[in-house]
C-alpha cells in the first residue's frame, strides 16, 4: 500500500534528507563535553546540509528549541601508505546552542555529563 504523496516544500525534501541522514553522530571530545556545559553541542552532519536542515533535524530529533547553528568545513587529510597517495574525506561539524532551559537527553539522561 503506497502513502499519498506530500507536496516538496524544502530543500530536505528536494534531495529526500531525512532528519537521520543530516546528523550523522554526536561528536565525544573534551572541548565539545565543556561546551554542553553552556548549552551548545557538536555534531558531525552531512556535508551537503545547510544550517537550517540541521536545526530542524535536532528539533525533530531531540524535540529541543535550537536558537543558533554554526557549521564548519573540515578538509580531508592527506594519507600516504608506502608509494599509494590518498585522502580522507572532508567533514562537516555543526555547534548546536540550545535556548536556556533546554537540553538534550537520551534515556532522560543528558547527552553529555559534564
């Protein structure tokens, strides 16, 4: 049995992104375990989403109130094994600032413990 079909309104649903394939995980570091302490978490997202597919895939997510979304780029390294010469690839990181109040939780456990 097929669903009716929605109209396209976004972007999303242009490319059909999911909330899922926009954020791919968390990422556990110290610097990002500090900043969960002023409610701002980091996130390795597609590279191909922008800032306001990834706060409405942690709304839709987590069901938090997402006030600001600051991405960065981060170019693949170099890697030589032996004569062959590759690459890694490129990765997108997203800072998530969540409004006061607010925080994310899985299992009614934070994301983080700080």
């Amino acid at each position: 049995m097929s669903r009716p079909a929605k109209p396209l309104s976004s972007v999303a649903d242009l490319r059909r992104m999911t909330a899922h394939d926009v954020i791919r995980k968390p990422i556990v570091t110290e610097q990002s375990m500090n900043l969960s302490a002023v409610n701002k978490y980091t996130f390795e997202v597609n590279l191909r989403a922008n800032k306001i597919e990834i706060r409405n895939a942690i709304q839709d997510i987590f069901k938090v109130k997402v006030t600001k979304v600051t991405t960065s780029i981060l170019p693949g390294k170099v890697k030589r094994r032996g004569r062959v010469v590759g690459s890694t690839s490129d990765r997108k990181r997203a800072v998530v600032t969540l409004a006061e109040g607010h925080q994310i939780q899985i299992d009614n456990r934070p994301l983080f413990e700080v």
